[in-house]
C-alpha cells in the first residue's frame, strides 16, 4: 500500500530577517525553492513557472505582496494556493510552518509498506 507523508525539513530560525517580500532561492531536500514573506507569513513554492518553466525567482510580488509574477509573460500566481490569477497553470507550493525552534518546510513523498488503517 502506499501513502503521502510530509517530511519537514528546517529553512530558517524564528526570528529570522532574511526573507522579504523579494523572493529569495533556497535548495532544500533537492529542490529549487523560492521563499518570501508577506504580512501573512512565510510561503514557499518552485522556483519555476507551470507556464513554461521560467524561474518565478526572478519576478516580483504584486503591490498587496500576494501573489509572484512572472517576468516573462507576466502572469501571476497566488503564493497560498499557487493558482493561476490570470493564466498560465498553477504553481507547486510547499507547506511552511513555524515551530518552537523555526521555520520548517513540508514536502509530500509517498511511502510503501503495510500500514495499520
């Protein structure tokens, strides 16, 4: 049988100041991750466009800091849900959570083995 699991790995400490509403690149658990923070919180997604693959890096977020577009077709993409606000797919977020000792970031994988329901 198989199931998804979230594996949390540490991005930053609680107090951190490094990330802005400017989007900053991070490679985590083998990925190519954007972070940025807003008013709401920290959130995190692919550092690639569903469109066509640009990297959303390299955009910037709307004036109300909620969503990221992307500088090619100028397409933008909610950093909650990473749908589309106009067009163009939607966007892989990860989950980010803050805990006693910092910030973590989820990423989904699938496990097999006999588990108990």
């Amino acid at each position: 049988m198989f199931r998804k699991v979230i594996q949390w790995i540490f991005l930053a400490p609680s107090e951190t100041e490094e990330f802005t509403i400017e989007p900053v690149i991070r490679y985590i658990g083998g990925k190519k991750v954007a972070v940025v923070r807003n008013d709401e919180g920290i959130y995190a997604f692919e550092d690639r466009c569903p469109h066509n693959g640009f990297e959303l890096s390299r955009g910037k977020c709307t004036a109300d800091g909620k969503a990221i577009v992307c500088p090619l077709h100028r397409f933008a993409f909610d950093l909650k849900t990473g749908r589309a606000l106009t067009q163009g797919g939607v966007m892989r977020t990860f989950p980010v959570e803050l805990r006693e000792d910092g910030w973590y970031i989820g990423f989904e994988r699938t496990e097999w083995g006999w588990f108990k329901s």
